[in-house]
C-alpha cells in the first residue's frame, strides 16, 4: 500500500510531503552541511533538556534558534514530569541519561497557550473516549488542585492560562522528586527553568522565582533581562 502510493504519488496522501523533505533534506541540507554532520556523528552535547508538550505548534530549535544536537528534547501530552515516587518512564530515564553521561546542566520546562492536555485536564468530561490520556492526566492533578484552591470566578481563557503556567511549576516540583536532580539540584549543580511559549504573539516567558510570575524578556544595556510588570496575567 505504502509502496504504490510512493511510486504512483497519487491522491491526497500527506507523508507524501514528508517523503519529499526527507528528500531534500539528504539532497541538499545534509550535502551542504557535511562538516557539520559528521561531527554529530561523533557525539551529542545538548546546552540544556527542553520538556515541552507534544502539540505540533511548538518548535523547540525554531523557537531558541538552536540546531541539532544543541537540545535535548522530551515531549508528551502537557509536558509533564510524573513524580518519580508514583512513577518511572521514559522521561526519568532520558532525563537521567542527559545529566549523568552528557553532563547537561539545565533543565527548561515549556507550557504553552492554548494547551489541549491542560483543556483536557480541566474538562475531565471531555476524556470520555480517551482513557489513557485521562490516566496519564493525573500526572497534572496537583495543577487542578492549586487552581480550585487559588481560583475561583474566573473566565475559562484565564482559567486555562493560569492553568497552563502553574502546570509548568508543579512540573518543575516535580522534576526535584528524580534522584539525578534531586542530588544536583542541592549542590546547585543544575538549574531548572519555566517557560511559557504564546503561539498567538511569539513570545515566551520566564518564570522569575523573585517576582513569582512569567515574565518576557528583553536585550537591555547589561544584557537580556526580564520585564517587569509585563508578565502573564495571574487573575483577573
Ligand atoms: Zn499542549
């Protein structure tokens, strides 16, 4: 089936398009970047660990202008890091892998506007049909818990931004329930980070343990430094 519509290129078919950047990406960006390539042959060494959710609007290289092999990156449904007391997976694991044997010091947690695991999450009625990602939702409960404890009387848009950045923290808590971090984190050997990424405006923001909110960024005299007072709202 695969092989006639490669061969027939007919009808609506989208890997088709996928078929001919894997194409083009031999032919002409691998040809003109052989150097490059082969010393990711040789190795990879990540500048930092990106979580971020699986949405296919998220870019994670285009986003930070970095290119192969500068990110480690680990995706599911609501970049979540399950607590490592009820649960070990894949993402213990690689993130273990990136800090003992490719020493990566940073580790970014990336939430995003317009989150379907977080609409999921606050609209359990909505994951009827969807028994995993339910369970897998659970994950997140402590986001829901703060929020029915912290917000009340707010319009679904805000609840779902809020959501969507205190998601990002408890996923940062969780991170320091790993062993790796856990150790590291004490000897301030490593350093977690939250981010929230806007698709609406391009921008991401920062959380700023200080001030306690996101906040954008900007190229000051001294350097990139948050701004503040122009951070996500956090009621309304
Ligand atoms: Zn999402």
């Amino acid at each position: 089936m695969l092989r006639s519509k490669i061969r027939t290129s007919k009808g609506n078919y989208p890997v088709l398009r996928l078929m001919h950047g894997l194409h083009q990406f031999e032919k002409e960006v691998h040809t003109s970047n052989q150097d490059f390539f082969a010393r990711l042959a040789q190795k990879q060494s990540p500048d930092a660990i990106f979580i971020t959710c699986s949405d296919s609007r998220i870019d994670p290289n285009l986003l930070t202008g970095t290119a192969p092999g500068e990110l480690f990156i680990i995706r599911n449904a609501g970049n979540i890091v399950p607590d490592y007391n009820e649960h070990i997976g894949g993402e213990a694991a690689s993130i273990e892998f990136a800090i003992e044997v490719l020493g990566v010091k940073d580790i970014i947690v990336c939430g995003h506007s317009q989150c379907g695991a977080i609409r999921g999450l606050l609209n359990p009625d909505s994951l009827t049909e969807m028994p995993t990602v339910s369970q897998w939702l659970k994950h997140a409960e402590r986001t829901k818990r703060i929020l029915s404890d912290n917000y009340h009387e707010q319009d679904s848009d805000c609840v779902h931004n809020i959501a969507v950045q205190e998601n990002v923290l408890v996923q940062m808590e969780n991170l320091r329930t790993l062993p790796c971090i856990a150790r590291k984190v004490m000897k301030r050997e490593i350093e977690i980070h939250g981010w929230v990424y806007e698709i609406e405006s391009g921008r991401v923001y920062i959380y700023d343990p200080v001030d306690e909110e996101f906040l954008p960024i900007t190229l000051g005299k001294n350097g990139y430094e948050l701004v503040s007072g122009d951070g996500l709202p956090t009621s309304v």
